[in-house]
C-alpha cells in the first residue's frame, strides 16, 4: 500500500519526466507524426511494463483483465486521446504557450472532482490551488502577468485545452480502479492503446531512419514519462484523490523551466518566485489533509 508521503514523491517525479516529455517532445514531433510517436512509445513500454508489474507486484492478470472496459476508456484519453492532442499541439504552438494553456488543468481537475466525485477541497486547500496557479503564470510570463491577455492563441492552443479535458477525465476515471495493481493497469492499458493506434501506425508511413536527437527523445519518452509517470500518478491518485493530484501538475512548469535552465536557457527572478509559490502552494492543498491522517494515526 502507498502511503501518503510515498504518493507526494511519485507525484513531484511523475511531473518532473513529464516536463521532460515537452522538451524532448518537441525535437522528435519534428520527425515523426503525434501517432507514429505514441505509437513507438508505448510499444517500447509495454515491453518494460509487463515484466515490472509481473516482478513487483504478481498481478492475477485474469482480473485485471476483466477492467478491460475501464482500462480501454482510460487508454482512449490517457494513452492515445492525451499524447495525439499534446504532440499535435507542439506542431502550431510553443512550448509557453502550450504550458501556459496546461496550467489551467490542476483547477479543471479540482473542479470535476468535485462534482463528478464529491470530493470536497477546504477553504485551505482552494487557497493553495490560487497560489499555485499564480505561480504558474509568473513562470509563463517571467513576471508580466498582462501577458497572458496578449498572447495569441493558435491551433496548438485550442488542441491543449482538448488535451487538458482529456487528462481530467482520465484522471477520474483512474480513481475508480480500485485494487487493480497500477503498473499492471497502466501496461493492459498501453496495450489496448496499441490496438486502437495500429491500422494508423500502419498507414503513417513511418520511416526508421531517426537523426540521434530524436533517438534519445523517444528513449527519454519511453522510460521516464511512458513508464514511470504513469505509474506514479496512479498509485498516487489512489491515495491523495484526483482534486489534490491535479494540484501538483502546477509543478510541471516549473520544471520545464529549471530544464530550460540546464539546457543553457536563461531563468529570471520572477521564474524562480513563481516556482516557490507553486511548491508553498501545493503544500497548502495538502497540508489539512496531512494534519487529519496524522490524527487518526494517534488516535
């Protein structure tokens, strides 16, 4: 069983490999098609998955496989419907606009919990959810919050805002799995995902010939986001809740934004003040929740 400190660092690293994925999503979309790439992708993960799951955790495969309904619902919006829209996007827009758009999913994550859930988010939590959000904008538009009503939105824009919608209900949805065993769920997922992408693969016209940016991207692509972000984020959701875990996607802008850093690419003031209000802010969502668990725990 994860616990609650376990779920937050799965969290902080599936958003970190996923910030990883915009980077080198963008060199690879430039040689292959958003289908040809999440096509590559899982098929690579799926190889890694079923060993994994079989070693740590000794799934009953005949009872996942029965989720099949649930997990191919999942796999049409997390594993196929998530990657198209965001590698399509990273055609038409940047990279700041395309995070930009991106950090408005942790408050539309919240919200459908709400509603669809009946999760509740206290006065605190709510606060952390503004602060982190005010965070994410400060990164965005380096301190220029005015920015964000300047910006031209494109065809990548409207694709992300497709693309958030998709991950919220993925997102739910995945909190409705229950005792199915996370890498075991996410590897039959990817697999029907495949199913689903294969007669498109197959008329992509693929070609094998990569340059060697585009080699490393897609092996960054497999192993880190492919494998373990997913694998975190559904072992996390399972124990924070959906609400509290879309809070934590504040944190992928922020670490686009120290790997721009290391790529060579200035960060300014207003950047780093920014990443600081969204860690105090994902703090706020769950530190109510952390004081009850610790009661109960005494209790």
């Amino acid at each position: 069983m994860v616990k609650k400190y376990q779920a937050v660092s799965f969290l902080v690293l599936a958003n970190l490999f996923w910030a990883g994925n915009y980077v080198f999503g963008k060199y690879v979309v430039s040689e292959m098609t958003p289908i040809q790439m999440t096509f590559v992708r899982w098929l690579l993960a799926v190889l890694i998955l079923f060993p994994l799951a079989q070693v740590l955790e000794k799934p009953k495969w005949g009872q996942v496989w029965k989720r099949w309904k649930i997990l191919l619902i999942m796999s049409l919006l997390g594993i196929v419907g998530y990657n198209v829209l965001l590698y399509e996007a990273l055609r038409f827009t940047t990279s700041l606009n395309a995070a930009l758009v991106n950090s408005i999913n942790p408050a539309v994550i919240a919200i459908f919990a709400v509603w669809f859930l009946k999760e509740k988010l206290s006065v605190t939590n709510s606060l952390g959810l503004v602060i982190s959000l005010f965070g994410v904008l400060l990164v965005l538009t380096h301190g220029a919050l005015l920015q964000i009503f300047t910006i031209h939105y494109n065809q990548g824009d409207l694709l992300m805002l497709l693309a958030i919608t998709v991950w919220t209900f993925y997102t739910l949805i995945g909190k409705k799995l229950g005792n199915v065993p996370p890498i075991a769920a996410t590897a039959v997922s990817a697999t029907l995902g495949l199913i689903v992408l294969l007669p498109f693969f197959l008329n992509s016209g693929f070609s094998y010939r990569l340059s060697q940016t585009a080699t490393i991207g897609i092996i960054y692509i497999v192993l880190f986001p492919s494998v373990c972000s997913f694998v975190f984020w559904n072992s996390a959701i399972r124990v924070i809740g959906a609400s509290k875990a879309g809070i934590y996607l504040n944190m992928l802008t922020v670490f686009t934004a120290l790997i721009s850093l290391i790529l060579g690419k200035p960060i300014t003031l207003p950047q780093i003040m920014g990443g600081v209000l969204v860690i105090i802010g994902v703090y706020l969502t769950n530190r109510k929740s952390i004081v009850k668990t610790e009661a109960k725990v005494s209790a």
